[in-house]
C-alpha cells in the first residue's frame, strides 16, 4: 500500500457530543475518531502513513479554514477551505492539500465524515464535532 506522508485532518482520538442539534453557521472544534485506509489493490485497513496523526481540528466556516490543534507537535497547520454548501441539517466541505483532494460532511447533530483522495489510496475518517463555544466547561 502506497502511504501518503502528509494529510493535515486525520486522527484517532474520540470525543462526546452534547445533546441536541449542531447550529452549522460558526466555528467548530472536532475530534477524529476513526480512520481507514484503502490501497488502489482494495487492501483496507488501519492509516499507515503517519507517525503523528491529527486528532483535533478547528473548523472556521468563517474563514473558510481548517486548522489543526493537536497532537502539539502539528498545532497550526492551515488546510484551506477552497468549496462549502449549507444544506438543510449538513455542511459540505471541500478543499486540495499538496496532490490530495479531500471533503467534509457535517451533520447537525454532530456527526462528521472526512474524505480524502490520494494517489493509489483513500482515506475515511469518523468524528464528532460541537461548537467552538461550547467547548469551554
């Protein structure tokens, strides 16, 4: 399986979500929970292609950005937004990293779906995400 050495928004690190629906129009903070990795030979499984995975990101819909926040070591790293749709009870999000093409669904009851397209592979990650300001005790 080709392994692709750098994609900003992956990770393994699982979060709660708060009751309730998901207001879709402001900043979120999401954790990624789940990931699988798929070769161009249909070999499925656990990501390899990263020492440090991505497990937090910060969502600026605002700024049409994504930035991530942990691990420490990758803290700031800046993947642009380059496409976005409001639809009822969902944001879909798009953008290009270095030669991948990734997108986002987020549902409004906080539920995410991370694509990303790689040369000789994909990626799908599962996560939670809540509003920014609710991420204070």
């Amino acid at each position: 399986m080709k392994h692709v050495k750098r994609i900003v928004v992956l990770g393994m690190v699982p979060v709660m979500m708060a009751a309730g629906r998901l207001p879709i129009d402001g900043p979120l903070m999401c954790s990624l929970a789940r990931a699988i990795e798929c070769a161009s030979d249909l070999s499925c499984g656990a990501p390899q292609f990263l020492r440090t995975p991505a497990s937090f990101i910060y969502v600026d819909l605002d700024a049409m950005a994504v930035t991530l926040l942990a691990p420490e070591e990758r803290r700031g790293e800046i993947t642009r937004i380059t496409g976005m749709e409001r639809r009822e009870g969902r944001a879909l999000l798009s953008g290009i990293e270095s030669d991948r093409s990734w997108s986002v669904m987020i549902l409004d009851d906080g539920s995410m779906t991370l694509t990303i397209a790689a040369e000789e592979s994909g990626f799908v990650v599962f996560g939670r995400c809540l509003p920014a300001d609710q991420t204070r005790p």
